[in-house]
C-alpha cells in the first residue's frame, strides 16, 4: 500500500464492488441455485408432462379436433393462448413464493444482511433470477407447442400474433412475479407465498373479477386476470387495440323477465397497462417492506 492511499478505508484490493456489479452477481448465484435446485427440475417434469400429454391427445383425436388443427390461429390461440397462464403462475409459485420468505425462515437473510450489500440489491437480484428462470420454462412450454404446430400445420404456418403473444405473456409473468414477491414479503413463512399466489392466480382474480362484473356491473380493470385474457385474445380475427375495452351486452328473456347481461374483454393496449401497473406497484410494495423488515 502506498502512501497516498494509505488513508483510503477501501484501497484498491479491498473496494466494495459497485451495485451493478453485486447485483450480476447476486442474479448469477441465484439462478444457478435455482437451475440446480430440485423445484427447476419439477418444474421442467410438469411441463413436459403438461407437453405429452397435449402431444398424445392431438395424435389420437385429430380428425375430432376440426379446425384447431388445420388452423394457426386457432391452434395457438388454444393451446398456448389458454395454457401458458398455468405455466406462468406455477413459475411464479416454485420461484417467487419463498425468495424473500426463506430469508426470514431460514434464517439466512440475518448472515446476508451483514455483507455490504444493499437490500434493494438482494431484491432485485432475487427477482431478475427468478424471472430468467421463469422464461427458461415458459420457452419449454413454447417449444413443444411449435413442435406440434409444424408437424401439423407445417414450420411456416407460424402467426405473427404469436410473437405479440410472447411478448403480452413475458409482461404478464413479470406482474405475477411482482406480486408473488410482494407475497413473499408480506409473510415470513413461505407457504402463505406459494397458497396466496397459487390460489388467488388460478381462480381468485378469475372470480373477482366475475363478481365486479356480475354485482357493481362495471369493467373489472382492477382485476390483473382481466389484463391476463389479452395473452389469447391477439389470436382472434378482430383485435381491440386500443386503451377501452370490447362491450357485449346481451338479453336472455326468463318467465316475464329480460335479464341484461354485460361482458367486457380488455384491449391490447390496456391489458398492457395493467399488467406493467401491477408490476410496477407490487414490486414496488414488496421491495419498501423487504427493505423495513428486521432480521433477528
């Protein structure tokens, strides 16, 4: 050590490595913790069973399956349009439920909370990890689907709406994440993140929303499952883009009785702000109590 640094309390071999850095490197850890982890390899079964499954069932019932197989937009609207958002959430439950919970539980975040680093790092570096292995699976799930789609509709009958749909499902992974570490945050054990994000992704919001529309007849915005039906509704012939939704109202007469009934289906462009308004709060929410929380 020389003497014009010999005053410096982190000379040149001992500097704390910037935020940026600490964060690669936390995201690193984290995703190979998660790719070598027993969850990843569940995970990855499910999907392939999930894959298989689907294979099996196009293989033996064909010629009952009509135009969902002599049609890409009504095959992937089907196939990945309503199965990518139980292969969204069940990444989220196996990646998200515990990444903040298990500090607390485990009693590992007490030792990590000693280490220069700040926790906004640890957070974010939790989720991207997470997030990336999320889309390692999510990109499973699509290669099977466009496996199938070539044999039966050709490797050229891709629709472009199915790269919007990526993209509208890559936003809405990133919301469920949010809120799953928001979860995570919120309770100190992690099964209450795995149940509350397993339940309330799966058919909570689904109801929710259901209910709003059905009791206070109003557009259910504030449900994130509303926002979530945009992923398979870009399959259709007439696409919403805009920022308000599609109106059907209909009539249905019961006895003396004409029961009015309204159903809304979210624009593109809205379902996409919905989704980055989820994102954005509930990862905001969950990083503010990491941040408050006490280690003891």
């Amino acid at each position: 050590m020389t003497a014009a640094n010999a005053g410096d309390p982190n000379p040149p071999g001992r500097q704390v490595p910037a935020s940026l850095e600490q964060l690669a490197k936390l995201t690193r850890y984290q995703l190979r913790e998660y790719v070598r982890s027993r969850r990843f390899l569940a995970l990855v079964g499910i999907v392939v069973a999930i894959g298989v499954i689907l294979t099996a069932v196009l293989a033996h019932f064909r010629s009952n399956l009509g135009g969902l197989v002599s049609s890409n937009l009504a095959f992937y609207g089907s196939f990945w349009g309503g199965g990518v958002d139980l292969v969204i959430v069940l990444a989220a439950v196996f990646f998200g439920g515990d990444a903040i919970a298990g500090e607390f539980q485990n009693k590992t975040g007490y030792f990590l909370m000693g280490l220069p680093v700040r926790r906004s790092t640890v957070y974010v570096g939790k989720y991207v990890a997470a997030l990336l292995a999320s889309i390692a699976v999510l990109l499973l799930f699509l290669a099977i689907l466009l496996a199938n789609g070539a044999y039966y509709l050709g490797a050229h009958a891709l629709p472009w709406q199915l790269g919007l749909s990526l993209v509208i499902a890559l936003v809405y992974l990133g919301a469920v994440l949010g809120a799953t570490f928001l979860f995570s945050s919120l309770f100190k054990t992690s099964a209450y993140g795995f149940v509350l994000t397993a339940i309330l992704f799966l058919f909570g919001f689904t109801l929710i929303g259901e209910l709003i529309t059905a009791l206070v007849k109003i557009e259910p915005w504030m449900v994130i499952s509303y926002a979530e039906s945009t992923i398979g509704s870009v399959f259709s012939t007439s696409i919403n883009w805009g920022l308000h939704p599609t109106v059907t109202t209909t009539s249905m007469t019961v006895g003396r009785r004409t029961v009015t009934s309204t159903t809304y289906a979210s624009g593109v462009a809205e379902g996409i702000v919905i989704m980055l308004g989820y994102l954005v709060l509930t990862a905001a929410a969950g990083l503010w109590l990491f941040e408050h929380e006490e280690f003891t």
